[in-house]
C-alpha cells in the first residue's frame, strides 16, 4: 500500500483517535474484525455480540449497507 493521505486514507476526530476511511479499508481489501466505523463489509470479521451492535448502530446513524464488494 502506498503512503497514506489524511482526509483521504484516514482522518483525526474530535476525541484525537485515527480513523480509516472506507476508501483505505476498500483498497486494504478484507474487513479486519476490528469493527472499524467506515468497514466497507458489513463487519464480516466481527465477532457476535459486537457484529450486530455495529450493524445496528450504523443503520441508526445513517450508514447503513455501504458494501462494495
């Protein structure tokens, strides 16, 4: 993977944390299961409980399925 770029690759919120952007976790090409707030897959890796919680949460938020596999 080539350098990452703020505001494209990831960004820093108000709390001063990383996050990745769903373009990085696209070209990354897997979700890692960490249950990363932009995941492109529908937190496949995620482990149940936290896999619907995150689903839930995302659907509540507006995300809802983003997949682009």
């Amino acid at each position: 993977m080539q350098e990452m770029i703020e505001g494209i690759h990831y960004y820093v919120n108000d709390d001063g944390y990383i996050v990745l952007t769903s373009r990085y976790l696209l070209e990354r090409g897997y979700c890692c299961g960490n249950g990363c707030v932009h995941c492109p897959y529908n937190y496949e890796n995620v482990p149940e409980p936290r896999r619907t919680e995150l689903t839930l949460k995302s659907f509540k938020e507006g995300r809802g399925d983003s997949s682009k596999k």
